[in-house]
C-alpha cells in the first residue's frame, strides 16, 4: 500500500512528456518570480484569448503576376475596404471610402494626386488624419495594446499612441 501512494506521487510529478514538474516550476519561477507577475501574465493571456482570431490567407498562381500579388497584400484582400465600411457605413460617401482606401493602398501615389488637386490641404489633412485613427482604432482592436505598440514605428509611436487615446474630435487647433 505505502509502495502504491509513492508510485502515485512520482507518476503525478510527471509532466505527459516525461518532465518533471519541479523543472517546470523552478523554470516559471525564473520567468514569474513573484504571483503579482504570474497573475499578470495569464490575466495578459486569457485576454489574449478573448480576441477575435486573425484572418489567414492563402494565395495561388501568383507566379509572374508581382502588380497584382502586391495589389492583394496592400488591400488585405478586401479587409481594409471591410474595415472602412464598418466605421463608417453611410457617414460619408462611396467615393470619399475608395479615396481613403487608396491613401492606404499607396499612400506615396494618393498624396502626389491629393497635392495637385485638393485646395485647401489643411482641412483635407484634418479630416483624413480624424479618419485614418478611426479606422486604426477600429482594425487595432482585435489586438493587445502591447501588440499594437510592437507594431508601430518607432519614430511615430508616441504621437500615434496619443492619438489613439485621445476622443478624435477636430476642432480648429487641429485633433483633440
């Protein structure tokens, strides 16, 4: 009987791959040294779960067709044209949704048409930044703050950020 309760021990300190279990605590408790940090690290974890699942792709016969595969990697294959609608729906019209898409899809090639044509550049930035964060929060939403910060660039991540947390209003300053 005492032979059968230290067989169960042993068997229980066994991870299903053959490790030891005390390995894996003295392991988590290198990355984890105090519970506030453990907590935090599956708090962070279960959130992570939480989020909507990312959309995959899969693409064939894209041999020799470069213009076209690049066209489907800048439009996420109709993600951002989606990710517009949704925030926008009938606020504004059809063709101000397509000119901000395309800022997005090539936004070199929309400013040089944008500066030849547009009249007053400085109310066109106001809106278009106000709409830019608007579609940012919405798309950034279905990941972690941490995760959205990894993803910025380094030299904009503060202001975007800032951005980010503010209301969006424009009044005449600029973006609040």
């Amino acid at each position: 009987m005492k032979y059968k309760s230290v067989h169960r021990i042993k068997k229980n300190r066994m991870v299903t791959d053959g490790t030891d279990r005390f390995t894996l605590f003295k392991s988590l408790a290198k990355q984890y040294p105090t519970v506030a940090a453990a907590a935090t690290e599956i708090i962070n974890l279960q959130a992570i779960l939480s989020l909507p699942k990312g959309t995959e792709h899969f693409i064939t016969d894209i041999h020799g067709e470069y213009d076209q595969f690049q066209h489907v990697l800048k439009n996420g294959s109709g993600a951002i044209k989606r990710k517009i609608e949704d925030e926008f729906g009938n606020a504004i019209s059809q063709a101000e949704k397509k000119s901000i898409a395309t800022l997005i899809y090539y936004p070199e090639q929309k400013m040089e048409q944008v500066i030849k044509t547009e009249e007053n550049m400085e109310d066109w930035y106001k809106v278009t930044l106000y709409r830019l964060i608007r579609i940012c929060k919405g798309a950034s939403s279905k990941y972690t703050r941490s995760k959205v910060r990894k993803a910025l660039p380094k030299d904009f991540a503060y202001v975007i950020e800032e951005l980010d947390r503010k209301t969006g209003c424009i009044r005449s300053g600029g973006i609040l």
